[in-house]
C-alpha cells in the first residue's frame, strides 16, 4: 500500500486553483494571505505540501515553519525564528537583519543574556516585528515570490501571533504569498487564535479556505489510488463510515487492515495495531517522540533515548530511529524527525500510563540539562513541568523568562513569570536557586506584563509586590514609584497621588511642609545619603502626578528636585522624566519649553531610554503646534518621524503621536487631500489615524462622510482621542446634512462620555460646544419655530455658551492659559451664540464678534478662517453693509475653492444668490422660475411665512407676495402646497 504522499493529491482543486492565483498576483508584486483552516486529518499537511511544490515549480522561494505545542510554555517567534534562519542566506535578507540589531535576537542560538533598559523592550520589539516583516518581503522578487508556510498556527504562542498580525497588516506591494494552516475543530470559543482570525478576515489581502472531509467519490478515489486497486463495497462502506470522509483515518485505516465493521475502532486502536508489527525497541523510540509532540530535534531524540531501558545498549536508539523512518511512522524535516500527522502523536500520548510519561519527560530534561544546546529554555521548562521536577521547573522557567526578554517577546517572558510564581512556594529554596527574593520577581513579572501591554495586570503585581512588604517600610517605600507608573497607564490620579505621597513621607520626611506647600519650593535640599536613584524616580512620578491633578506650581518643585536628586544619584533616566514634566509646565512659553525638550532628550539618549526620546520628541512639535508655531512644528515633526523611522518605532506610542499630529497639522493649513496610510502601518492604529483624517474629509466631502464618522463609534472605548475627533468631525457633518439636532446631540453625547472618562472640563469640550451652536445656529435659520421650540433652542445654546466658557475658566490649557486654537474656538461659540439669538429674537447680529473669530483663527489654521469669513459677510449683510460683505464672502469662496472645500463653497454660492451679494463664478437658474423666485419656493417649501422669508431674503413682505403670485401662476398652480409638490416632481428643489 501506498502512503498518501506517494499519490497524486486528490480533490481539492478549488484550493490548488486559488493557490496559483494568489501566487501569479504575488509575483506581480500583490502580496497575499491564504489561512487553510480543516479538522484534525483532513488533509491540511498534504495539501500545503502539493502547493509547496507547485510554489517552486512556478520559481518561488518556498520555506516550510512550524508551531509547537509545548502545552503552557512557549518558545517565542519559533515559526518565523525557523524561517529566518533558513533565509538568513539571502543577500538581501542580510541586509534587513545587519541593519535592524534587534533581529539578531532571533537568529542567535544561544540567545543574548543581557537585558537592555525596560523602557526601550516596546520600541526594540517594534524594531524586531518590522525586521521579521522586512526579511520577508526582502525575501522575494518580481517572478520569484517568497511562499512562507507556517503550519498549525493554533499552536501558536502570543508573539507569533503578533508577528503574524503586523506581516499582515503592513502587506502592500511585497512579493510575498503567506499561508498558514490551523485546526478549526481545536478552536474553542475562547481559544487566543480565534480573535486574530477575525481580525485577519476583515484584511484586504486575505483569503479564507476551509478544507471539508472527501465527498464519498473523492474518497473512492482516495482509497483507489493509495491501496492501488478499488476497494470493494463492503470495506469502502466500512472505511466511509468510519472515517466520515477524513483522509488521514481513512489512511490508517487502510494501512491497519481494520476495514471491517465487525471490530469497534477508535484512532488509538488502530495505531495500535500498526505498532504491534513494530520491533519493541522502535515501539519505545517513537512514544519517546511522541511525548516532544509531532516533531522533534533529531539530536535530542538521539541524546535522550539512552536514557529509557530498551534502548540503552550501544546504538539500539540509533536502529531503532531508522527502523521508524523506515517503516514511515516518522519521517525527517530538515533538522526534525516528525509523524506525518500530530493527531498520531497525541494517540499514542493518550496510551501511555501516567509513570511512562512522567520517566520520558525526565529523560527529555536530563538531555536537555546535560547539554543545553539541543535546546531552549522553555522546552527544559515544559519536561520538567511535566517530569514533576519542580525546582528544575522552577529555575527553567526563570531561564525561558529571560530567553523570552532578550528575544523581545514579553508576553511569553510574562507568562514564563507567572510560572515562576506558581511554583514559588512548593519549591522551599526557590529564593536560593534563583538568586532573588520574590519582591523582585514579582516586579520583574510586573514589568513583563506592562510591556506586553497588560497594564491591569502589570498595577496589580506591583501593588502585590508593595503590599507585601508592610514590615519593610523602607524598601516599601522605595518601590512605590514603580507601582505609581503602573497606576497612572490606568489614569487613577487619586491612587496615584496617594501612593506617591506615602513613599515620600517615609523617604523624604518633611517633603510637603505644614502648610501643604512642597518643602522643596522653600529651598529644603536633600542630604547627600538621601540622594538615590529610588528617590530620585519618586519625586519625578510624583510630579508626573501633580501636573495631571493640576497642582502646577507644586508639580515644578517637585520636578526640579527631582532633576537635582537624579543628577547626584546618576540617574538620567528619572532626570528625563523629571525634564520633561518641567517642560509641560513651560509649554506657554515655546521657547524655554523646547530647551527643557532637548535636554531631556539628551538625558534619555544617555540612559539609552528610546522611549523617553520619541516622547521628547512628540512633545517638543506638539508644543510649537498648540502655540500657532506651524511652520516650526513641522520641522521638528520631520526630524522626530526620520529619528523614529531608522530606529524602527515609527508604531510606539509617540512615532505614531507624530505621524497623526503631522497629518492634522496638514489640515489645518488647508491641505484638505486624503491623507495615505503610512506603508507598514499595524491594524491596530487605523482607527487612530482615520479619526485624525476625519478632520479634512468633512471639510472635502460635508454630509457624504458622515458614515465614516459613524463608523469611527465602535473605536470611542478604545480611546479618547478617537471619540473626541470621531466625535465632533460626526457632529460638524451631520450640520452640513441639515440634521441639526442629531448633530447637537452627537456633540453633548461625546461630551459626557470623555466627561466621564477625562475630566468634566476638558479643554475639547469648547471645541464641541462651538460645533453644536452652529448646529442650533442653523436650525434657528432653518424655519419658522414655535416660541416653545425657539425658547428650547435659545436655552440650550445658552447652556453651551456657559459651558464653553466655564471649560475656558476651569480646565487645564497647555502653559496656564488658552492657546491661539483653544481662544479661536471660545471666540466661534461667542459668535455662534449671537447669530442663534439674531434668528430668534430682535437682537442684531454682531460682525465684531464674527471678526474677532477670523482674527484668532488666523495663526495659521485656513479652513476655520474662511468658514468664519463667511459667517462675518453675512453678519455684514444682515447690518447692511453689502459692500464690506461682499468683499469678505469673496475671499472665504476663494479660500474654500482653493482648499477644495466644496460643502463651503457651495454653502457661499447659494448664500450669495439668497442675499443677493454677487460673487465671482455665481451661478444662475435654467428653470422656469427666476433665481429668486427658486429661492422663494425653497423657502416655502421649509414652511416659511412671508415675513420670515423677507427677513431671510432681505426684501420686504410685499415683494415676496409678489414672487410667490408669480410662481403660482408659472407653475400652473392655485396654492402654497400645490406649489411645492409640484416643484418636487419637475425636480426644481430638492427633497
């Protein structure tokens, strides 16, 4: 009997189909995704060792990796670590891993064992993930795509799976063809592939193939060409049943000779059968193996096999391995011997009794402990966890912790932690062999969960860590600014401040005089013993938490005293965090504020503190940008994205910070253009950057992008910034549609939501209220109201006006007072408020204040200067002053024609016709009606009484009596109602 890789692939044409489509697209430079999802047995190896051949055939470079399944522990990127190496061959692969050091980590067996500084792990892992991505798109050429396989992606530990989300997401013009292959039956609901999935689903160059069992004629077909004749009916109706289509039971079936219906079967029966055929020697060779899982090093199998009775005399083990691969119960892959099947494995798993197990995992670790090089850390960690050996458990763990840091996985140097700590108390001289105390650890676990982004986790280990220390109030003390940073990721200025504070009383007594003043804002100098690195990173987070409970002045005290303290204690990286607060107290002068910026930057190059540097960096443009400095903001955000890009942390938190702010500060120079997605960005910032696009969108497209501000609501959770800009981009558009109230409540709703979530008094909150009064500014331009409906409006635009103004008075702006935006957007809710009032009341319109808001705007920010320009010229119309409004709705046309702002300059044109103010390109009526008489019908239409159409017109009630008999008549029609109707259907006023 033939095995089923020595028979041509039967069925799945479909898939070999699609295959060479995405194949010929990735030669044309089109990259693509195929996920081969199929149960157990299926066929999903076979398959993609038929595409893998097709793949070379057609001139592809094809490299084959795998996932593990070590059970908890997990060797991170081992799929693409595995890649890599067989790649690392490549010229141009070369340059990709010499010009990123962090790739290096990968690439080295041993591992690297020192541990740069906590601060730059995120940014260097950033590094590593665009490495990989680049390797492999380095990899492949026009013609000759690379074709990377990376099987049983269920197995996957939580940085391949990163790895994986980031190659994709970045995919734009690579020669690249991606396929990976997983186990939809092995995917529970809460199983960590299954959310990745979906989020790859929703990606442009993926494509989704789930592979079924054989329909009974492919399977006919199937069992024909591997017993090389066809069965007859009875033993195919028995394999049929039996096997429900799945190719590999079918095979195994086949191979036992248990095709009858008289014996029950199960898997582990029939390779039972198979093994009894089998010497005893190659019996105990292949549980051995199976025991590391499908595949296994070939040299560990080789070292540990002596160590089990049956195969210890000389070179049983090695007999016993060929007679394995002789009999096709194993096979070779590269430096692996492997089952063709992982489900072959996991049955003969299942037969040992507990004690074999135990004995063979031992074995495992005693290979593994006795030479090292035959493998990682984490596979000695899961045989001794296995094994039951828990202080090699114990100390393996540690080890794979480390080996996971150096390699720049820290979700799995986390898990490794936590590990640790698990066993922490069975292991009674775990302090001994690890060289710590569990304080430490438990701190080291904690900074491994921050960097893996779990901050929740992160506070809780570090809180743990300084609870447990209430004997030892020093040390407590001292380690309670490390519990400060976690607490202030989760924004709980109380905690925070409380916690800081309680460290500096034990460490610093006397630091906050009697009458709640800072002692160091009276000269109170810290005595030299004092002067630590500890100290030096209290005060400069307790500052950090005084800025953000708007404590300025005590905030600066205690900054500057940290800068003192951390230059005597030699530590630049707390004398950067400390530099950078006191550039935050400064921001009111750019000047002094950007000093501070460059010499925290210096400071944080010093300490090798990446991090600290972006934000320097961020913080430094988006200073000169809140003061109006735009031309200097802009320099400053090209050097900082450059430094950024060439140390590949474009995507931390302050690259990305830089790369959103320079496409607002595009918009605010009327570049209204679609802003292009950055190459390289993550899934994961999308939102980020959409919401910022938003901005020019509704200033290009009015009305028409309100869906995409709408799709923007499901980010609002995920961040603040994204519900303030979705937000209020979503109001402004649904104003241009003439939905004026869903707009106001739009507005008021992300209010209360960052209310809840920031501060009440938020300064974006004036920016909101500006929005919604121009949206009840409309409204009351709209229509006639009942004097109900108009006091209604009035109110609630006297309650925005308030609140814009007590946000002015109460929140917190940069440097102390509003910045040239924040007074812009004061002035426009002024202005808005007026001409609300001049459409319900007597009162007249103010052009004073429409000018003021034209001035304050005017640091540079065009669109918002000439949509005011146009609210001043019809202030000026509405004084009388035709003239001067003339002149100032020419130039807001120009403005908005220029910028490709059409909502606003189609808004111009049809105000000119209405107002009668001529402007240049105006446009006339081709209908029967005269252009004023359109606009009189227009109006009509809205329900408008003569007199409110005069007032709106600027002509007298006679006039429009006039205008409106003469509509009638032209339209051939005896009423109002009749009038509009008819309009309707001839297409001579909108809907």
């Amino acid at each position: 009997m033939r095995r089923s890789s020595e028979v041509p692939l039967i069925a799945r044409q479909e898939e070999v189909t699609a295959f060479r489509e995405a194949l010929e697209r990735a030669a044309d430079g089109e990259p693509g995704v195929l996920l081969l999802g199929g149960d157990a047995g299926v066929g999903k190896t076979r398959l993609v060792t038929h595409l893998a051949d097709v793949a070379r055939d057609a001139g592809a470079r094809v490299v084959v990796a795998h996932c593990v399944d070590l059970g908890d522990v997990g060797i991170p990127y081992l799929p693409f670590t595995e890649a890599l190496t067989e790649l690392r061959g490549v010229p141009a692969v070369a340059e990709v891993v010499a010009e990123r050091p962090a790739l290096a980590r990968l690439l080295d067996p041993a591992g690297r064992t020192d541990q740069g500084a906590d601060s730059t792990e995120h940014a260097e892992r950033l590094q590593l993930l665009d490495g990989v991505a680049g390797s492999l798109a380095a990899a492949g050429r026009a013609g000759s795509p690379l074709v990377l396989v990376v099987e049983d992606v269920h197995w996957a530990d939580e940085s391949t799976r990163d790895v994986l989300r980031f190659v994709v997401a970045r995919l734009r013009s690579e020669h690249l063809l991606l396929v990976a292959t997983y186990r939809s039956d092995d995917l529970h609901r809460r199983h960590p592939l299954r959310p990745v999935l979906a989020e790859l689903y929703r990606q442009r160059p993926v494509e989704h193939v789930e592979l079924s069992p054989f329909t009974p004629d492919e399977l006919r077909e199937f069992t024909t060409a591997t017993r090389g004749e066809p069965l007859d009916e009875a033993e195919f109706d028995a394999v049929r049943s039996r096997s429900d289509g799945n190719a590999f039971f079918a095979e195994e079936l086949l191979d036992a000779g248990q095709t009858t219906a008289g014996l029950p079967w199960s898997l582990a029966d029939v390779l039972h059968a198979r093994l009894q055929r089998l010497d005893p020697a190659v019996q105990q060779l292949v549980r051995l193996a199976a025991v590391a899982g499908r595949q296994v090093d070939e040299a560990l199998l080789r070292a540990t096999a002596p160590r089990l009775p049956g195969l210890d005399a000389p070179g049983a083990a090695d007999a016993a391995l060929r007679e394995a691969v002789a009999q096709q119960v194993l096979g070779v892959e590269g430096q692996h011997v492997a089952f063709r099947h992982a489900l072959v494995a996991e049955a003969l798993v299942l037969d040992l009794l507990p004690g074999e197990r135990t004995s063979m995992h031992r074995a495992y670790l005693d290979a593994l402990t006795t030479d090292p090089a035959l493998g990682k850390a984490a596979k000695r960690a899961h045989h001794a966890l296995e094994g039951h050996d828990l202080p090699a458990a114990l100390v393996a763990s540690r080890d794979a912790a480390r080996s996971a840091a150096t390699m720049l996985a820290p979700a799995e140097e986390a898990r490794h932690l936590e590990q640790v700590l698990s066993l922490w108390e069975s292991v009674p001289d775990a302090a001994e062999l690890l060289g710590t105390d569990r304080i430490d650890l438990v701190l080291e676990t904690a900074a491994a969960a921050s960097s893996a982004g779990q901050a929740s986790r992160a506070e809780q280990l570090a809180r743990r860590a300084v609870e447990g220390l209430d004997g030892d109030p020093e040390r407590q003390a001292r380690l309670r600014h490390v519990l400060v940073r976690y607490v202030l990721d989760l924004e709980d200025l109380d905690d925070a401040l409380t916690q800081s504070t309680r460290a500096l009383d034990v460490l610093l007594p006397g630091a906050t005089g009697d009458d709640g003043r800072p002692a160091a804002a009276t000269g109170t100098a810290v005595p030299a013993d004092a002067a630590t690195s500890d100290l030096a990173w209290t005060l400069a987070v307790h500052s950090r938490v005084l800025l953000n409970n708007d404590r300025d002045e005590e905030a600066g005290a205690f900054a500057r005293q940290a800068v003192d303290v951390a230059r005597r204690a030699d530590a630049p990286d707390a004398e950067a965090d400390a530099l950078t607060t006191l550039a935050m107290l400064e921001v009111g002068t750019p000047d002094t504020a950007a000093d501070l910026l460059d010499r925290a930057r210096e400071r944080a190059v010093v300490a090798g503190d990446l991090r600290t540097e972006m934000r320097c960096w961020y913080n430094l443009a988006a200073t000169h940008f809140y003061a109006g400095h735009l031309d200097l903001s802009a320099q400053v955000l090209d050097a900082g994205m450059a430094r950024a890009r060439s140390t590949g942390v474009t995507w931390g938190a302050y690259g990305l910070e830089m790369v959103d702010l320079a496409q607002i500060r595009a918009y605010l120079t009327g570049d209204l253009s679609p802003w292009p997605l950055p190459e390289g960005a993550p899934a994961s910032v999308v939102p980020y950057l959409a919401a910022g696009g938003l901005y020019a969108r509704v200033a290009r497209e009015g009305a028409d992008a309100i869906g995409a501000a709408q799709d923007m609501r499901a980010h609002w959770g995920n961040d603040g910034q994204i519900a303030l800009i979705a937000g209020g981009t979503l109001a402004d558009a649904l104003t241009w549609a003439g939905r004026f109230d869903e707009a106001v409540t739009t507005a008021e709703e992300v209010a209360t939501h960052l209310g809840a979530t920031w501060s009440e008094f938020f300064l974006g909150r004036i920016w909101l209220s500006a929005l919604a009064l121009a949206a009840l500014a409309e409204d009351a331009q709209s229509g006639p109201h009942p004097a109900d409906a108009a006091r209604e409006l009035l109110d609630r635009g006297d309650t925005l006006l308030a609140v814009a103004r007590e946000t002015a008075r109460r929140g917190r702006p940069r440097g102390g007072r509003l910045g040239p935006e924040g007074r812009a957007w004061l002035k426009r809710a002024e202005a808005e408020h007026s001409r609300l009032r001049a459409a319900l009341t007597d009162e007249p319109a103010d052009p004073g204040l429409w000018e003021a808001t034209v001035k304050e705007f005017d640091f540079g920010y065009r669109y918002e200067v000439a949509r005011s320009r146009f609210r001043w010229a019809q202030a000026l119309r509405a004084a009388g002053d035709v003239p001067a409004a003339e002149v100032e709705a020419a130039e807001a046309l120009g403005e908005a024609t220029d910028m490709g702002a059409a909502p606003l300059a189609d808004a111009v044109h049809a105000w000119g016709r209405r107002a009668r103010v001529p402007l240049p390109g105006g446009r006339r009526t081709s209908s029967v009606l005269t252009e004023r008489e359109e606009e009189v019908l227009l109006l009509v239409a809205q329900g408008l009484s003569n007199r409110q159409i005069g007032e709106r017109l600027y002509i007298s009630t006679k006039t429009v009596s006039v205008h409106v008999s003469n509509l009638l008549a032209k339209l051939g029609v005896s009423g109002r109602a009749e009038a509009v109707a008819v309009a309707h259907r001839r297409g001579l006023i909108g809907v």
